[in-house]
C-alpha cells in the first residue's frame, strides 16, 4: 500500500483565519427561530468564524432526536444571509452531500460514526468527486489512526485538497471524567504522520459536559491543534441532544477570551538559545537512561541464562511486586507521576521477560 503523503492545502489559506479556527453552533438544528437566534447571538461575540448545525443526527440509540432533515439546510442559508459566518453540517452518505453541493454550504463534516465506515467514506467521497468543498474528517469512534488517516485518504483521492481532521475523542467501555476519551496521542501520532494535516479539536464530544471545556480547548491549543468545534445553543438545557454539553454563546465568548493562544515557536533570541541549551541537557540525559537502560537488559539475560540453569521459572510475583513498590514510593518521593511510573515499568518488565523467554527457549546449537 502507497503511503503517500495527503494532498493537502493548510486550513488557514482556505479559512483566511489565523489559528485558532473556531466553529461554533448548536448540536442540531432544531426549528428555524432556534438556529438564526442561536446563530446571530453567537455572531454578535464575534468568536467564531464558522456556523454547525447537525441536519441529519446519527444517533446511538433510536427515539431520540434524529434531526431536522434537508429542510434544515434554508435555515443554515438563511442564517449565513443574516450573520456572514460560513456554513457547515455533517454528511454521512452522498444523499447528504448532494443536497449540501445544492444548497450551497462553505464546508461539510465526516462524523466520528461515518468515518468508522470505509463504505460510509467511500460513498460521501464518490458524491464529492470533481467539487472543490472543504471536509473535516472527525476521528472514528474507535482509537484507530489508520481509520482516520483512510476516511483522509479515500477524500483525497476523490480530488478533496481543503481538508483538516476534527479530533473528538474515542469511546470507551471505562467511563473516565470524559464521554469520550482524549486519547491525545491518536491525535499526535496523526500529527506526526501527516505533519501538514491541521486538526480542530471537538472538545464539545470530549468532554459531555459544558464545566469541561475550557480546560481540554486549552489542552488542545497547547498541542498546536489549528481551532476549536464548540456546540452553543440559546438555550443549552433546552436543546433536542446533546444538552449537557453545550454552552450559551455568551458562555463560548467567555472560553475562548480565557484561552492563551501560544505560538508554536519564537523568533526572539534568548528564548532560542535557552530553549537550545535545556534540549541539549535533554539529549544528553535520554542518551544516559538509554545507556543505562541498555546495562539493565544484559543484567536481564544473565539473570535468564542463570534461571535457565537452575530450572527456576521466570516471572517471580513477589520480585515484580516489590520492584513495583519500591519504585513507585520513589517516585512519589521524587515528585514524578505514580501512573507514569507504573507504566514505565510495566514496559521495562515486559522487555526483561522478553528476554529471558528468548533465553529460556534457545536451542543449544549443536557442533
Ligand atoms: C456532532 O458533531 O454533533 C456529532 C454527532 O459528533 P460526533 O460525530 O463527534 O459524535
Ligand atoms: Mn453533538
């Protein structure tokens, strides 16, 4: 398989908006008077640069609201006529996107329940072959970048260049503080895959409820993420789905003027050097744990060559535990994170038995 990069042109030259883009708007659409109300309030911020309304709601479980359907989309126009912003909606088949093509839309969006679908992405991308829309591909709901990257892919090929994804977290059978977990390395690992790629964070679907927001936007800016997705509606408590988790516009003003947009490098001088002499110590101190990490596994193979002699089993619980105790109280001790710990370890054992399974299964070669 071709792993050619995406075609693509940065989100800034198709936006005209320097990071951080932020599109903002209800869930659904619910009535007209519920979409131009909630869309000039959000205008009169003057915070965001995109208007979404949901037309067509996929939703987890049946009997709940399912959208307004295409009659939705002359409310969009409508409210785009009335507030300037651009306009966009999620498209989940080519029906979808034949009636956005028709009714003029600036942007459309893949949703995380489509892109988990390559017959869903291949069929929204064959509508939109030979037209020149910007898409925005959500992550699927399940934490797979290769999913992500080919909903990107099968887009691309069909001739779609104005493309950014939209990181919304992933589903999860353990309920954390999140509805969807950020999982924020399937994000960067997609970054470091396709370094041009912008990504919009959703932290609306991250986070499930409106008290979140605030801190998993900044989160997301502090990853260099290009803009923000942000559900507002007049009337939060009120709306048709995903009520918990939308905010007043006057409320989405409020976020954004309390985010720092950091940049992500400097051109001032003392900050470049320093910034070069604190990676140096980081070189530097990588390339001693790697040296000692390096002495740890060959004490890991004497230790398997040795068991292997005395026929002694080699994963010894008591060890393990008290490793894992001692460590990790030193950890603490040392101001270091307990879980990073307990990771760090779990790896470091998992190599060490590694090894000494090799050991332990080597065939003597004869002579
Ligand atoms: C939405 O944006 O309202 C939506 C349905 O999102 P997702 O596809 O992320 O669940
Ligand atoms: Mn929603």
């Amino acid at each position: 398989m071709s792993k050619k990069a995406l075609s693509l042109q940065p989100l800034s030259s198709w936006t005209g908006v320097q990071r951080p883009f932020i599109i903002s708007g209800p869930c659904s659409a619910e009535t007209e008077d519920q979409l131009l109300t909630t869309a000039k309030q959000i205008a009169a911020t003057g915070k965001a640069h995109a208007l979404r309304a949901g037309i067509w709601k996929p939703r987890t479980r049946p009997g709940q609201y399912e959208g307004c359907g295409d009659v939705g989309l002359n409310w969009l126009v409508r409210a785009r006529q009335e507030t300037g912003l651009p306009i966009t909606t999620e498209v989940a088949n080519g029906a979808h996107v034949e009636a956005c093509l028709k009714a003029g839309l600036d942007f459309l969006w893949v949703g995380a329940r489509t892109t988990v679908n390559p017959f869903s992405v291949q069929e929204v991308a064959d509508a939109l072959k030979g037209v020149d829309i910007p898409v925005l591909v959500k992550n699927p709901i399940n934490p797979d970048v290769e999913l992500w990257l080919g909903a990107l892919e099968r887009l691309n090929r069909a001739g779609i260049t104005k493309m950014a994804a939209i990181h919304r977290g992933f589903s999860s059978f353990e309920k954390g503080p999140f509805r969807n977990a950020p999982m924020w390395d399937l994000a960067i690992e997609l970054k470091t895959r396709v370094p041009e790629l912008d990504i919009i964070c959703d932290p609306s679907h991250i986070s499930g409820n409106r008290e979140l927001i605030g801190m998993v936007s900044q989160k997301a800016l502090d990853l260099d993420m290009a803009g923000l997705m942000i559900e507002s509606h007049l009337n939060p408590d009120a709306a048709w789905s995903d009520a918990k988790q939308q905010v007043t516009p006057s409320a989405l003003a409020k976020i954004i003027d309390g985010l720092a947009v950091r940049t992500q490098s400097s051109e001032n001088k003392v900050f470049k050097d320093t910034l070069s002499v604190l990676r140096d110590q980081i070189d530097q101190l990588d390339d001693e744990i790697m040296q000692r990490m390096a002495s740890r596994m060959k004490i890991s193979e004497k230790i398997g060559t040795y068991k292997k002699e005395n026929n002694v089993t080699i994963l010894q619980v008591n060890r393990w535990d008290e490793i894992v105790q001692t460590r990790v109280s030193m950890a603490r001790a040392m101001g270091l994170d307990e879980g990073f710990m307990r990771d760090l370890l779990r790896l470091v054992h998992h190599e060490s038995i590694q090894i000494q399974t090799r050991i332990m299964n080597k065939v003597e070669e004869k002579v």
